[in-house]
C-alpha cells in the first residue's frame, strides 16, 4: 500500500491521541516524549543519516548522489514512546509503540513520520528477546530521473521491516546480541522496479567495562534483491549486499552528564549484472561519526545535545557528498 503524506500524519495524531487516552486510562502504563529540534546543510540526506546506527535502521534505501544538495533546514522531531509491562506465566514482558516524526521548515515536502511496535521478553534472568515491526510510509526521497517514464518524478519509498533479537547476558561485564530482520521497500509507480526484499544478520557485542562506561560493537550483513534485476531494459538494478559496522562508547561522567560516542561504518556493493546498468560492479560506501551528551534535569526530564557528520561516496563518481546535523532537545518520562 503507498500512503500519501496527508493520510500518514492523520494517522500519526491519531496514534499519539490512543496512547494519551490509554495512559489516561491506566496507571501501568508510561510514557516517553520528545522534542528535538535540528539543523541539517542538506534535507534531502537528513533522514537517512539520523536512522544509520544499530537500532535504527542503517541500510538505507538506494540514495542516488543526484538527490542531494538541496540546501539547509531545521527540522523538528516530535517523539512519543508508550510502554506498558506485562507479567504472565511465561515471564515479563514490556510491550511498547514509538510513533515520530519530522517536520521540515523550508523543505515541507520531505515532512514524513515513523512507527513501531515492540515487545521484550524476559525468558530467564538473563536472556531477553525483542520483536519488533517498524514502518516509514511514503517517505520522500527527492526529483529524480524515471527511467520508466523517461521524465523527472518525485521519488517516494514505503518501509515496512520486522526484526528479532536475543540478548544474553554472558557476565556482569559481557553481554551478546543476535539480530535478524526482513523487510520490503515498496516506491511509487515511476520507480517500482527499485521495489525491494531484504534481510538481515548480525551479531553486537557489549562490554560494560565499568558502571559508567559501556563499549559496544556490532556487525550486519545485508543482502536485498530489487525487482530491477529482472527488467534489463531499464538499466536500474538497485540489488545489492550489505557490510555494516559500528563501535559505539557510552558513558556517565557524572550522576547527571552522560556522552555518546559513535563510529559507523557502510559498504554497499551493487550486485547488477545488467549491462549499462551505471552500478555494475560499482559500491557505495558511508561513514558516519556522532556524537551526544544528554544532562539529567531530574529523575523524568532530560536535555540532550548532538553532531554527526557523513561523507557518503559511489564508485562511480567523483564528489563525495557530506551531511552535517546538530540538535538539541528535551526528554520527558511521565
């Protein structure tokens, strides 16, 4: 199904007002909300650089360079995370639905939102597994080149992924987690050919060196086919396969000031086979560093600050293009 934008958003509020009134109506329940507030040197990278890091989702969509430089923006990020615990005789469980979204100052036709729904179960003291479903409807991607329609065409792609995840506690210093997702980019009708399954495995590794520092490490690899590999006339083989690295520090300096520092790694490999298809034995490559510090106000409120810079590079060209974001914003647990 490809949502339109106007549809997505009265989806969205109306998700964000079920989980008010389910808060409302019971106390197990918690909430917590978020506002950030952004600026980017190009709106058309921003999204895809915010989602690149183990729990987001880092392989992103086919991201031809042609759809950036379109200029800074602010964005804002409202975020609303409702949990709920449940016990029953298979253990506990915290069951949770995430709905955001971004809201483009100058660029409004990039707005889009996200949501998710989770559960983490408990099978014994130390070893959990979470389930989730996330979903990005009608995202925007930019005016590119249709090679269906030999004319220039917005760009739009749907999301829809589901992953698993077991997390063991080998220690009180180590813990191991295994991933494994699967899921389908769906575009609009002048790009379908770029419709897409993939899947996804990947061990992390955490060290809780100390009760204030954590080092975390993780690996994915990815493999998508896209439906252009069967149509060779359009020269517009999208499939690939996936290398993803990232190390990840986390620390609490004070009782109050906590830093976050992250490194990410990305190799694409185009798998085209089509002849004249430009990705033919060509790849992509992205980097992306971050860093966030966040300041307990109290035991429910927080402030967070960020930076993350990107250069992101195809084989095939010669620029490589940068993405840079800083944020700031506010945290609530009710």
């Amino acid at each position: 199904m490809r949502w339109r934008r106007s549809k997505w958003f009265c989806y969205l509020a109306g998700m964000i007002m079920l989980c008010k009134t389910v808060l409302a109506a019971s106390a197990e329940w918690s909430v917590n909300s978020a506002g950030n507030l952004h600026y980017t040197n190009d709106a058309a990278l921003f999204s895809a650089t915010r989602r690149l890091d183990l729990h987001g989702d880092p392989t992103q969509p086919a991201l031809d360079s042609s759809l950036a430089g379109k200029g800074s923006d602010m964005v804002f990020e409202p975020d609303l995370n409702v949990m709920r615990p449940v016990t029953s005789r298979w253990g506990r469980t915290e069951i949770s639905a995430r709905a955001q979204a971004f809201v483009y100052t100058l660029n409004s036709r990039f707005n889009h939102g996200s949501f998710g729904i989770q559960a983490l179960h408990e099978i014994t003291p130390g070893t959990k597994i979470r389930v989730r479903f996330y979903s990005t409807p009608d995202l925007l991607l930019g005016d590119n080149e249709s090679k269906r329609t030999d004319s220039i065409a917005e760009e739009r792609v749907t999301s829809y992924i589901g992953s698993a995840r077991l997390e063991q506690r080998l220690s009180d210093d180590w813990e191991v987690r295994l991933l494994t997702r699967y899921g389908a980019r769906l575009y609009n009708d002048p790009f379908a050919q770029r419709d897409a399954t993939f899947w996804t495995i990947g061990p992390h590794l955490v060290w809780h060196a100390t009760r204030r520092i954590n080092f975390t490490l993780g690996y994915h690899y990815e493999k998508g086919l896209a439906d252009g590999r069967n149509q060779p006339t359009l020269r517009d083989d999208t499939s690939y396969s996936n290398h993803y690295v990232a190390f990840g520090l986390e620390s609490e300096i004070t009782e109050r000031l906590g830093l976050e520092l992250g490194l990410h790694y990305e190799r694409n490999n185009w798998i085209s086979s089509i002849v004249g298809d430009e990705r033919k034995g060509g790849h992509e490559t992205v980097i992306v560093g971050e860093f966030n510090a966040r300041y307990r106000l109290s035991e429910r409120c927080r402030l967070r600050a960020g930076f993350q810079r990107s250069p992101r590079k195809q084989s095939f060209e010669e620029d490589v293009v940068y993405n840079t974001n800083v944020s700031m914003g506010v945290s609530y647990l009710f």
